[in-house]
C-alpha cells in the first residue's frame, strides 16, 4: 500500500473521514516519536506510518492519510514505542463477544475501528418530558434481557423488545448503565520477576531466560467488570451489547429512535475517572447527543467539570444528573431546567422509617416536598449499589460471598430488616409485612416531589439473594428474574395505577419549592401538615404518624383540581388524623391504602363519614375531594 501523508486538522481529535483522506488526531509531544499503525483486518499485517514532529501544534499530532480504504483496516497509535488506544475512537474492534474465553486462552488486541455507516433518523424529536412527569427507570442492557428467553437476550434488540411493558408499566425515562466501550473480562496482572533479579527498563523477555515471571494465578485475575465503571472507551457503543456487534452503533440508535417513538428518554450512566481530561469529557457529551440524540446523562466520577458541562450551550436541553451544582450555575435563569442532584439523600430516611430503624419523620417529610428553585431532585430507595427492594426487607446482612471477596465488600450497613428470618420465608405474616413494606415504598416515592427512580426488577420482587454489590455477578444473581414477573401481576397492576395517579395530580411532582402557605389567597396553603387536629400539625422526629395536604387551588391548570391527602402511618399500631373540611357539597374519598393487601387501589373512592381517617399500623392511605353523589342515583347533589 502507497501511503501518501499531509498534515491534519487539529481542530478536532480522534478519526475524520472526508472526501479523499483521513485524518488523525491524537496527543504527542513535540519531543516524542510517534506514529499511526494501521492493522489489516484479514492478514494482520502492520503498516507504521510515522507522524513527523512538523506536524504538531502544542501537545497534538495531525496528519492526513489519502486514499486509505478504512474498510480493510484498524488503528491505533504509537508514541515512544508504547501502543496507545484512541480515546477518541467511534468504533472498537476486539471486544465483539462478551467475556470471550478465546480472548483470554488466545491472546487478543483492541484497536479502533473506522465508524462508517448512515442512519436514518426520520422525523426523530427528542421528548423533553417535562420534570414534574418524570418517572426514571434504571436498568443493565445485558442483566434486563439475559433472562427474557429472547434470542436477543443481552443485547439493545432485546431492550426494545420490553419498549411496550416499560411503556404500560408507566416508565418515561430509562436510565441505562454503561453502555459506551469497556473491558469487562478480568484480565492477567503482570507477573513480576524475583525481587533479587534485577531488571533493566527495556528488558523483553527471551526463549533462553533461565529465570522468568511467575505465571499469575488465575484466581489473581481480580473479577468481571459486569456493571461497566472504570475507563472506558467513551466514543464508542458497547460492541458486545448488539445483536450484530459489527454495526452496534445503529443498533443504539435504533434503540433510541423507538423510545422516542414512545415518548420515552434515554438517559446514559457515564462514568468517569478522576484522571479524565475535561475537555474530553465535554466533548463525549456533545458528540452522544449530536451523533446518537441521547437525552441525557447521569455522571460519576470524582473530578467532573460540572461547571462546564451546566452552562454548555449545546447542553442546555439535555438533562444532567450529578450529586450537586455551585450555587453560581444554578442562578442562571434558564426557560428549561436540565439539572438534577442525584444522591443518595432520599434513599436514608426513607429505608430507616420504613423499617423502623431510628426513622426521623421530619427528615422524611423533608425529602417528599424537596425541590429546588433551578434543580430538579432524583429520589430512590434501592439502585445497583446496595439491596434491591425486595432484599431490604428479607436481608438484615449483605451476602457477597460469592464475590470472592471474603463478604469484606458492599456496604457493611443498608438499614435493612429481614423481620425475623434471614432470607426467604414461608411464614405469611412475614411476608404480608415484606409486601406491605414494597407498597409503602412504591407509594412514598410516587407521591414525593422529586422524580421518582426504581431499579429494573424492583417493581416485580426481584432479589439478589442478599448480595448487595453485584457488581461481578453476571448470572442469574445480576439479572432481572422475569420468572416473577407472572406471579406479581397485582403487584404490577397497583404501580400502574399509582404512575398514573401521579401523572393526573401535576401538584404532586410540582416543579417550584412549596411555599406552605397561601401566598397567592386561594382559601388554603399550597401544601399543609394535619395531626390529631387538622393545620395544627408541625412535623417532629419522632411524630410517625402525619397528614400531608396538597390543595388543589395551587395545582397547574385553568380549572381547580382535586384537593390530596396523604396519610402516613408508620407506628406498628392503629392511628388517627383528623381531616381537614373538604368544602361546600365535597367529601374526602379514600383512593389508596397500602393496607389492603388484596386491593391497596380501590375500585371505586370510598366517601369517608366524619372528620377523620383511621390507619391501620404501617400503612400510606391516599384521599382526595369530590363533590358528594346521593346513593343509588348517581347524580350529584
């Protein structure tokens, strides 16, 4: 092959096709020897085109390659003799099989590959779902489809497959963990030589060294990367994740194109070093959103320019996700709010109060009404780090043996209780408290201010069996056991019906703080605390049993709605709250109740005689006003 090189484009790094040349773009000194090796995908033969020191600008290498058929092969580059991956690569080669164990009886390399296929968008529109109708499911491409019986299990096509039971089950936005390029398989530690041997820097190893390394031992290689974190390669879709590795990248965007279709979000958990280089992680975000029309990202990392990344412009419709935002950013006055604190906040009081554990009602009652003035908040009970919801309640110790870790992993304390029996039980009024404790969880989160998050499984009881840091567990531990899913249809049917509560009450999810007060002269506070007598309650720590009331003249709409009452319980004993006046030809129906097992949603609202609603212990009742029907006609009075 001729090689014809001209200086490059600095302007932008990694791989640029155009007409009649490629152009590569990566970090070298001006000091150091570098060059671009080109790996015929059949022979794997070598091409080594140097990049001559003229062709470099600060810390950048650029040079034009013409008439390089990228078909035949992939890259990567060299500096100083030492093989460097692109970061900056669309495309990965060598990674098309998850945790291949060819790869590591064989030997194997990753290059980059050349991105080169179209797609066809149509009339895609990203939805914006509005932050007060959210409702953010969280899920692992490969965990959520391994054990669907599809022949897509693992994959993106088997995502879009369960499109349709996300989209009845109430879901707006999905959360999906990494899904850009990671090495996932363990890979050997480097051997090293006797201490008493001494070795020089460029010492390679030869057929008639009478002293060699150790071979490392294969329980030595550490464990799966089955959850993603770590570096990665961030421009580049998760090969092993298609259905046909080679064209991934469609397979994404197709992907996002029907969850669009569905008025549906997809948010990518991005992950992130505390070594990355920021300005390449605004470029990642930039290039998601140009290239594949992702609608957001949640970020980790210890070192995220999240200053940056908040007054991007390019980003200012697409929803971030972080642990928290300087107060300077979030002055900004913005027609669309973008940024949410997604923290384990919520998570605490709720697991303590909802399992008896010290709860604190009034940091509880602060995390259902939390809202910022320019930030929306993220609440959830359970996630991928810790117990899933079923575990919180069968589980008082983690159980991570499996991990080979010696248990030492995981969070040593998660304000679980298994009440009464480590683990799964025949015992009915152990699992009527477990189910009843699922339904308050559901309820809390739902009827909270801030987005609601669940973990995939949750809504259908799936359990890790106590591993609490599943991170390594790619087996029937780490994925979503839809076995369940046929046993818990009423369980399913009772979320459905409280996701679609939420969304027909706007002011529940309301996007401004309250302000508990009648601030604009509408006969009520926008959101009001009753106990033994009505407006008379402060919420207290220890108080565990409280009225919470949103008044329907402050909700968004032309036309008054539906005054709320929540009614929360959480002594092991009956209770009492007194309600409110519901006004003039209108009575407080009960809607919900998380004590009644076999109908938590009521058929039909039940009018409540008197002024007070009794609770039964540990439970969530719901009420909601309505002008009185006489009985038997029909007809309102």
């Amino acid at each position: 092959m001729k090689i014809i090189v001209r200086e490059g484009n600095y302007g932008k790094m990694g791989v640029q096709q155009q007409k009649d040349r490629v152009i590569f773009t990566f970090c070298g000194e001006k000091e150091d020897s570098c060059a671009v090796v080109l790996v015929h995908r059949e022979d794997k033969s070598r091409t080594v085109i140097e990049v001559p020191e003229q062709y470099c600008i600060g810390s950048l290498r650029s040079i034009a390659v013409l008439h390089l058929n990228t078909a035949d092969y992939v890259y990567y580059f060299e500096v100083n003799g030492e093989r460097r991956m692109d970061p900056y690569a669309h495309a990965v080669m060598g990674r098309e099989v998850w945790n291949d164990s060819a790869r590591k009886e064989n030997g194997y390399e990753v290059c980059g590959a050349f991105a080169r296929e179209d797609f066809d968008w149509k009339e895609d529109v990203p939805p914006e779902i509005p932050m007060g109708r959210m409702f953010l499911y969280k899920l692992h491409v490969r965990g959520f489809t391994m054990d669907t019986g599809s022949r897509y299990a693992g994959t993106f096509r088997g995502l879009m497959n369960r499109i349709g039971y996300l989209k009845r089950l109430g879901v707006t936005t999905l959360e999906l963990m990494p899904v850009y390029e990671f090495e996932e398989m363990p890979l050997p530690p480097k051997a090293p030589l006797p201490e008493d041997v001494v070795t020089q820097v460029n010492w390679q190893e030869q057929e008639s060294d009478l002293i060699r390394p150790a071979e490392p031992k294969k329980e030595d290689w550490g464990q799966l990367n089955y959850w993603g974190y770590g570096d990665g390669d961030y421009f580049a879709v998760k090969a092993a994740y298609a259905s046909d590795p080679v064209h991934a990248a469609r397979e994404f965007k197709t992907l996002i194109r029907r969850l669009h279709e569905n008025q549906m979000e997809c948010v990518m958990e991005m992950h992130f070093p505390a070594d990355a280089n920021h300005n390449m992680i605004l470029d990642v975000l930039r290039y998601w959103v140009m290239t594949f029309h992702v609608d957001g990202f949640h970020l980790l990392g210890e070192s995220i320019p999240v200053t940056a990344i908040a007054q991007d412009l390019l980003l200012s419709r697409t929803k971030i996700f972080c642990g928290g935002y300087e107060r300077t950013v979030l002055a900004a006055d913005r027609s669309y709010r973008n940024l949410y604190v997604y923290k384990d906040e919520y998570m605490y009081p709720a697991r303590r109060i909802l399992n008896h554990l010290d709860g604190n009602m009034r940091d509880f009652i602060d995390q259902q009404r939390k809202q910022g003035c320019q930030e929306g908040y993220v609440n959830y009970i359970a996630g991928n780090n810790g117990f899933t919801l079923a575990d919180l309640f069968m589980y008082n110790d983690r159980h991570n043996e499996a991990n080979n870790e010696g248990n030492r992993d995981g969070n040593p304390w998660n304000y679980s209780n298994n009440y009464g029996v480590e683990g799964p039980t025949r015992k009915r009024h152990i699992n009527q408290i477990r189910r009843l404790n699922w339904r308050n969880s559901v309820m809390m989160l739902m009827l909270a201010q801030g987005v609601p998050l669940l973990m995939a499984g949750d809504e259908i009881g799936n359990t890790q069996e106590g591993n609490n840091n599943a991170y390594c567990q790619d087996n029937p531990t780490g994925w979503v056991n839809w076995k369940n899913e046929k046993a818990r249809q009423r369980e399913l049917a009772f979320l459905r019906q409280l996701v679609q509560f939420r969304m027909e009450h706007p002011i529940i999810g309301n996007e401004k703080p309250f302000q508990f007060s009648d601030y604009r002269g509408l006969g009520a506070p926008d959101v009001s605390f009753h106990g033994e007598s009505a407006w008379v309650l402060e919420p207290s720590a220890g108080k565990l049993c409280m009225g919470m009331m949103y008044s329907g003249a402050y909700a968004p709409g032309e036309e008054r709605a539906e005054d709320i009452y929540v009614a929360y319980n959480f002594f092991s004993a009956i209770a009492g709250l007194a309600l409110p006046l519901p006004g003039k030809g209108r009575g407080w129906y009960l809607v919900m109740d998380s004590g009644n097992e076999k109908e938590p949603y009521l058929k039909e609202p039940l009018l409540q005689d008197g002024s007070r609603i009794t609770l039964s212990p540990r439970s969530i009742c719901v009420l909601v006003t309505k002008r009185k029907v006489k009985k038997g006609s029909g007809k309102e009075k």
